[in-house]
C-alpha cells in the first residue's frame, strides 16, 4: 500500500489541477439542461389545443384518394360535461388515480419517486406514479409503451396540458375518453352498461365500482369478475374515507350497499363498408401496436388504400344471393374477397362473409386459414421449373406414380401420358404436376413459396405441397399478395391496407414503409403469364371470361375426406390483370357430410370473380399483358401481330415525334448549312491557288 500511496496522491493532485470534479457536475448538469429542453421543445411542438375537439371527434377512415370513406362512430364521442357528472364520481376517480390532482402542475413529485424506486427494485418498468393528467396525456398523445423515455415524455406533455387547459376540462376528458370494460367507453356509458342509469343518479358506491375498474376494466368486468370488481370497489372507498371525501357514516353505507347490475346498452359502433374498415382495424393492432379502445377513442385519422368505387362493387356482388351456391341443412355458403393493386400492396377492397356480422368478427377475406388447392401449383412448381430452364412446351409425364408413401391423383381418374406444360396448367392435373416437382426437386419449389411470401410449417415440407396440401393454409389476402407477382413484373409488395394513422393533434401515429420483393426475373413472369393466360381462355377459369380484358389466373379445391362423396370442402379463383389482383374464397365454415360443396370451382367460384371484376370495371384501367396466350403463340400470333405491345407503340410514338423534330431542324438549318458549304468552297479554292503560288516561287 506505502508503494502505491504517491500513485494516488499524483492521481489526487491532478484530479484537483485539472478540476475533474467540476468538469463531471458539468457535464452532467448541461445533459440534463439538453434533455430538459429537448423533451419541453417536444412537448410544445404536440398541438394540445386541439385536444380536446379531437377526443370528442369520431375515427376517421380516409380512402386512397383521401377522402373521407367513413366515419367509426360511437355514443362515447359527446361524451358528458365535467358539470355532469356528480362530485362524489369526480371524488372517487381523484381519491383512487390521483389524490393530489388539484394541487400539482401535472406531475407528482412523491408519487414519480415513490414509482422510480420501485421500478428500481423490480429491475423493470412496472408502471403506476403518473397523474390524472399523465394518464391522458399517454392514453391520448403516447403510444402505450413501458420505457423511461415514453414516461419523460408523458411528463412533459403533462405540463402542457395544464397550461393549455383548466383541471375541471382535464378531468372531463380523462373521464370521456377512458375504457371501463364491456365495450363502454367513457363514464357516461360505462353509467348505463353497468347499472342502467344516468352518470348523475348512481349512488357512491356504484361510483366507486366504476372508479375502481379504471386500473384494469378486464380483469375486474362485473359482468365477468363481480368479486373482484365489489374487492376494488371498497379500495376506492377505503381513500375516499382517508381522503375525507366521504364520512364515515357514507363509507359504511357505500361498503355495505348491494350491487344491482343492469345492462342498459353502453357503446356502440357504426361504420360504413364494416369488413374493410375491420381488417384496417386489425392491421393497427398487429401491425402498429394500437390498442381496439385507443383507436376507437383517440379521434384518430386513418389513411387506406381503399377504392370505394370497388369496395362498393364487391359489397354489391356480395349482397346477391344469386351468384352463390345454395347453402345446405340451413347453413348458407360462405366466401371472402380481397382486390388489390398489385404495384404496391394496396387492398383496394375486401368482403370477409355473407350474412350476418358482427365489430370484429370473422373476417374470411383476412382471417382465413385454408388449403390453397391448386392455385398453389404456379407458386410451387411452374415457377422455380421456368427458371431452371424448363419451357411451356416442355413434356411432363401425368401418370398415376407412388413417391414413398405418397400417390396423386387426377380428380377424373384420367392421365394423359405425355402432356405439354401448359396443357397441365391450363387442366390443372395433378400427377403431372407433382412429377414436375420431383423433377426439379422439392426444395427449389419450397424456396419459391417462401418468395413469394406464403408461409410454411415443417409438415408442408413434402410434395403434396405442390397440390396446395397446407398443414394451416393461407387467406384469400395472402394469396392475391403472391399473384401480384405475376402482374408486377417478378416484384411482390406487402400487402397491407393502411398508408399512415394521424393523431388528434396531427402528429402522424405510424405509416406504412412500402417494401418490395424479387420473386424471380421478368422473363419467367411472361412464360407464366402466358400460361395462366391459357387457364381462362381455355381452361378450368373461362367462366371469367369478359370480352376486350385480358384476364390471367388459376382455379384452386380441396378434396373432401369422406371417399364416398364426390364434392370440394374449399374452392379458390385468383385471378389477375396487369393493374389489378383479386382472390376469391368459398365454402362452408365447418364442412361436414352434408355440408360441402358439389360442383367444381368452374362452375362455382369462378363467376363470382367474373362478377366483381363486372361490377368493378368501370373504376380501374384493366391494362395489357405484354404476352399474348400460349394457344396464340402456337397460333403464330404475338403481341406485336395482335395489337403491338404498350412499350413498343410508346417507343414508336417517341420515334416519330424525334425524326419529325429533326425534320424541322434541318428544314429550319439547311440554309445556313448551303451558305457554310459556299464558303468551305470559296476557301478551300483561295487555299489552293495560295499553295500553288507559293510553290511555283
């Protein structure tokens, strides 16, 4: 230690000398200035006047054009003024969330403390210790993440709130716009769900019970949770007594009150075009991390991709049992339909069912989990099998073969032999398409699903998969992201619905980051094109036949598991032209022995296709394929034969337009060229005459 002590005293000496200490209180007090001022310069850029008009203002749905497409419209959005509402509800909620809110500025000191320590020990972000006015600033303005930074940032905001607005105001829209379970939103609604009354004549007790669900509605529902609900009920009660906000006498009469529940309705919800603006919803909560009761309570403002032109026609297609197989035993057929724009992911429309719905209920357009049949075989086989050199007309082998324990079949019982690809395509047969896939091998048919963005689990991972055999399936949403493809030139986007999501004050909440696959090479889409061209020309999809739109795509089924029943459980349409992809779903929601479907998808799903693209053509521009069908190239007809393709009728037009541009140039030039060439002359002559002079001297 003697040896080391002048170490630490040079060290001493030079931590004095150079003023250490002061340089460390330095820089942590100007990070703390920085921070302090960044997070007040945040706080003020939030526009919390509007706050209030935004809170009480409907969710907006805006449609790819933005204009409004519909209004999410609760019986929460008025609301209840905070002179409404009884003192002894203001008691309760203040005595149980925020004890002191009339006296700090925002924020409480003890409680922030208290709360810090506590997250200390825990080793994480417990939450608890914000204010009433806190709360609403997180619940209103902050996503409802658990970080130091997210509660810096509360706080703030906090302090801008109550600069901007009176306690009273703050309290009022806390109350209005916070969940109390069963679907009521607000304490007004929560007043006539609960107990079937008006806020002003429920009693302290009751006011107690909806106070205490405010910390967690589900967990203590009355409906659901009665003891739990009565247990917090008499904590509120138990502050209200040490907060002298109740005697002694009223809380002894509140504890021993009965509680009468009575549902008097609550909230509820209206929208236009339901199905769509549903899956928008379900898109917020997966995609973005939002909350069903913060976009529902917050006046939000929500940017789609939706057409409503071509949402109406699909809800239009939808609504006319005619188009539809008669149901069975009572139950009636069941489909889902996405339309989408396959250059950049948008869904332009959607139906999810027929029949009854219900907010959020089953949407079969996006929620579905079914076999894809087979308009997997493109995805799976045709696809990687053009990009390893195979061709259109490349012969495949359809005979009934046995690979390991696996044995395909064609639905007729009839194999060709030797059979064209295309003719396999266009036919849609099996044996030869799973013999294609053994081919060229399983994993390169794996590899291409995964591309092509359909997902797989580890029992897909056979040659059944070649035949659309999925362990879980996909939705109609997910299979017209994958066709897309084929429409984009080899390019598939995400599919998705919302653009961006702005809050009440206009800062905008999430926004979609458009990303772009390359599935494979623009060349293997025309040879697929061409193809799937022949499936609707000729094929199992002519029933989507429209004269003068060139329409590509691929019928799918499954079969069903009883052998002594010749019928489909699902049938699938996905077709495509060059702007626009639709996908189409049909079947039973539980298919049984009575329940299934008896006719093949051609004469089944395929006209339901038809009729969407029917209904919505007078609204998008169809497009050509830069392909002409293999029946017409084996005609020796080509595009350039047929009408000329976009591209080469553009470079001829620009052509054109450049040879007449140089016309004039040179009609407007020519004179001063025939003047240059004079004078070119005139000195070229004088040259010569000056050289023969000068070497005849």
């Amino acid at each position: 230690m003697e040896k080391l002590r002048p170490l630490w005293e040079n060290i001493v000496r030079f931590w004095k000398r150079m003023h250490i200490t002061q340089i460390i209180l330095l820089l942590g007090l100007s990070f703390i200035l920085f921070t302090i001022i960044y997070f007040a310069v945040l706080a003020s850029q939030a526009n919390v006047e509007s706050l209030k008009a935004g809170l009480s203002q409907s969710t907006v749905i805006y449609d790819k054009n933005e204009e409004i497409a519909t209004e999410i419209t609760t019986n929460r959005t008025s609301g209840v003024e905070v002179d409404e509402i009884p003192e002894h509800v203001r008691n309760a909620v203040v005595a149980i969330e925020d004890h002191r809110f009339y006296e700090h500025n925002g924020f409480d000191i003890k409680g922030i403390t208290r709360v810090f320590f506590k997250n200390l020990l825990a080793g994480r972000i417990t939450g608890g210790g914000s204010t009433i006015t806190q709360q609403l600033a997180k619940n209103a303005l902050l996503s409802p993440e658990k970080t130091y930074r997210r509660k810096i940032e509360e706080l703030f905001l906090a302090v801008e709130l109550e600069k901007t607005y009176k306690k009273d105001e703050i309290l009022q829209m806390y109350l209005n716009q916070s969940y109390f379970g069963s679907g009521a939103w607000g304490i007004g609604q929560a007043s006539k769900k609960y107990f079937n009354k008006d806020i002003q004549n429920v009693s302290i007790s009751e006011a107690a019970l909806l106070a205490g669900l405010l910390q967690s509605p589900s967990a203590r529902d009355p409906y659901k949770h009665l003891d739990r609900a009565i247990e917090r009920r008499n904590v509120v009660l138990s502050r209200m007594l040490e907060n002298k906000l109740i005697s002694e006498g009223e809380y002894e009469a509140a504890k021993k009150e009965e509680v009468h529940l009575e549902d008097g309705g609550g909230s509820f919800i209206k929208r236009d075009y339901p199905f769509y603006v549903d899956a928008v919803l379900d898109e917020a909560i997966r995609k973005y991390g939002l909350t069903q009761e913060e976009i529902l309570t917050r006046g939000y403002q929500i940017y789609t991709n939706m057409d409503q032109n071509i949402q109406t026609a699909l809800e239009k297609v939808y609504a006319k049992d005619s188009v539809f197989p008669k149901g069975r035993g009572g139950e009636i057929v069941q489909s889902g339909a996405v339309v989408l724009d396959p250059h950049n992911g948008g869904v332009l429309g959607l139906v999810g069912g027929r029949g009854e719905y219900v907010f959020r209920g089953f949407n079969r357009a996006t929620h579905l989990q079914a076999q894809p049949g087979s308009t997997l075989k493109p995805l799976a086989v045709y696809t990687p099998a053009i990009e390893e050199g195979y061709l259109v007309t490349s012969i495949l082998q359809d005979e009934q073969k046995t690979y390991g324990k696996y044995t395909p079949t064609n639905p007729n019982g009839v194999y060709k032999g030797d059979v064209p690809m295309y003719e396999a395509v266009e036919n849609s047969l099996n044996a030869s398409t799973v013999w294609l896939l053994n081919e060229i091998g399983l994993e390169k048919g794996l590899d291409s699903l995964k591309r092509f963005g359909i997902p797989l689990t580890d029992e897909d991972k056979y040659l059944g998969i070649a035949l659309g055999g999925m362990h879980k399936g996909i939705s109609p949403l997910r299979l017209a992201e994958a066709y897309s493809t084929f429409a984009n030139e080899g390019k598939r986007h995400d599919g998705h619905l919302i653009t961006k999501i702005v809050g009440p004050t206009g800062n905008v909440i999430a926004e979609h980051k458009g990303k772009s696959t390359r599935v494979t090479s623009k060349s293997v889409v025309r040879e697929m094109n061409s193809m799937l061209l022949n499936v609707v020309e000729s094929g199992t999809g002519t029933a989507a036949k429209i004269s003068g739109v060139e329409i590509a795509g691929k019928t799918g089924s499954t079969q069903l598991p009883y052998e002594d029943i010749n019928g489909s459980k699902d049938q699938w349409f996905v077709g495509y032209t060059p702007n626009i992809v639709g996908a189409v779903w049909l079947g039973y929601d539980k298919t049984d022995r009575e329940h299934y479907l008896s006719n093949s998808s051609s004469e089944n799903v395929v006209p339901i296709f038809r009729a969407i693209m029917e209904q919505s053509l007078p609204y998008f521009e169809p497009g050509e394929f830069d392909v002409v069908s293999v029946n017409s190239k084996l005609a020796g007809v080509n595009k350039k034969d047929k009408t000329g393709s976009k591209e080469s009728k553009e470079i001829t037009k620009a052509l054109k337009e450049k040879t007449d541009e140089l016309k004039e140039v040179i009609k407007e030039e020519s004179p001063k060229w025939k003047r240059a060439v004079e004078e070119f002359k005139e000195d070229a002559i004088w040259l010569y005459d000056y050289v023969k002079e000068k070497i005849g001297k």
